[in-house]
C-alpha cells in the first residue's frame, strides 16, 4: 500500500500524485491534500479546504450513489472531482468541472452537484426479459459514458462506464449490434465539459 512521502497517510480513493520537483532529484509520491498544498503555496493561491469530502445523491431510479469529492490544483485551475468507489478498483459514476483561480470555489462545487445531478436523472442503457433471455439495448438511440483502461487485458484494450456500470469493450459490441446496419456518429468530449 502506498503512503504519501510527505504526511505518511495512505490516501483515500483517488491515488497519489507523483511529483518531481528538480530535475536531478527522484519523484516523490504525495496524497492529493499535500500536493494540493503545495501546489497552492507554489501558485500563491488559498488551498480551499472547507467542503464536504463525500456527497450522496439519488438517481432517476432511486439508487443512492455516494461520491467522493475531491480536488487537484493544477497551473491553469482547479479541478474538481465526484467519484463513485464501488469496492476495490472499481469506479462507477464520475464526474468533473474546472475552476478557474478567479471563480468562487462554492460556485465550482454547485456546477459540480449540478452536473451530478443531470448525470444520475437519465439512464442510456435498457436491461429487459424478451422470451427468457436478457436483452440489452441502447435507450432513444444515444449513449453517454467514459472510456476507462480494461485492466483484464495487456493492450490497450477499453472499457466502457455507463449508467455507472462497466461493460467490456466486447459487452458493449453486443449491446451495438441491437442496432446493426444503422449509421453512428461518435463524439468524445472532455470529462469536465
């Protein structure tokens, strides 16, 4: 289990950053609190503190997910994260916003539950019974979701994260093939757009 080089904590669900701070001296491991800390004190920013590390929403169909909350300073803004950990190194819903140093963080944080909140109130995928076999299919021809890395495999082979749940680069052909022989437009967008 990694600790941060600097506190000695183990950090929570969002990891280490790893941090070179002079080019000849080696990387250190830091938890996203001392990170931040420095990052602020590097930046001359306020390292706001003063938010509620976890949130719990409920979505379209009454499921309550919770969210870590979570920050990283970057040089150009803050970003802002919600995570859903769903046990170990599983991720379902996340969601993010940028900052801009200027902005109020309150204001970053309210985007934040807003875009939660739009994410969770519609489901893109349709789970029914048809004749004793499952049948999974695409809800109103649209589907919104994130690419992750599937780390079942050695190449660099996706997974797909929608209505908070994975689905296997080939789980998802198959969900596709509901509409073989129709043309797809495929956008991908940036995760705090």
């Amino acid at each position: 289990m990694n600790r941060c080089q600097w506190c000695g904590r183990v950090p929570s669900g969002f990891g280490m950053v790893v941090l070179t701070i002079k080019e000849d001296e080696p990387s250190q491991s830091l938890c996203r609190d001392c990170y931040n800390e420095f990052a602020a004190n590097m930046l001359g920013i306020e390292d706001y503190k003063d938010f509620e590390k976890e949130a719990t929403f409920i979505d379209c169909d009454g499921i309550e997910h919770r969210f870590q909350i979570g920050k990283m300073i970057n040089p150009t803004g803050i970003c802002w994260e919600a995570v859903e950990f769903i046990g170990e190194n599983k991720i379902g819903y996340s969601f993010e916003v940028h900052q801009d140093f200027e902005e109020d963080s309150n204001d970053a944080l309210e985007r934040l539950y807003k875009k939660i909140k739009k994410g969770l109130s519609k489901k893109f995928i349709r789970k029914e019974v048809v004749q004793g076999q499952e049948l999974i299919s695409i809800k109103e021809n649209v589907v919104e979701g994130r690419i992750e890395w599937d780390d079942r495999y050695d190449d660099r082979t996706p997974k797909f994260i929608i209505d908070g749940q994975e689905y296997s680069l080939e789980e998802f052909g198959r969900i596709l093939m509901s509409c073989e022989g129709w043309n797809f437009r495929l956008e991908i967008i940036e995760p705090t757009e």
